[in-house]
C-alpha cells in the first residue's frame, strides 16, 4: 500500500506517481501538492530505461 500525504495544513491531498518493478521495488516515487504536477514523466522514463539497461 502506497500513501501519498496531506499538505498545505492537511487540506490538501498530494497527487503523485509510483512506478514499481515485477519484483515489487519501488523504482521511482514522485509526489505533488498540485494535482497537474503528479505525473512525473521524465523521472519516470529515466527510471525505466535505468531497468531496461540493468535487465
């Protein structure tokens, strides 16, 4: 289970994205207060070509 915290006071709920690999390691976590900033697509396209270059 993945929880993403409460900021700005508690009021606001953090969006964000995880990606985990077939082993179950997370591999890359991002975080935001801002709902429009969650997805992180170059960490996680980094994160991805760093297990492509390990697999």
């Amino acid at each position: 289970m993945i929880g993403l915290g409460r900021k700005v006071f508690g009021s606001m709920q953090q969006s964000g994205s995880v990606l985990i690999d077939s082993q179950g390691v997370i591999r890359h976590a991002h975080g935001a207060t801002m709902p429009t900033g969650g997805y992180d697509k170059k960490g996680i396209t980094a994160a991805v070509q760093d297990l492509r270059a390990h697999a």
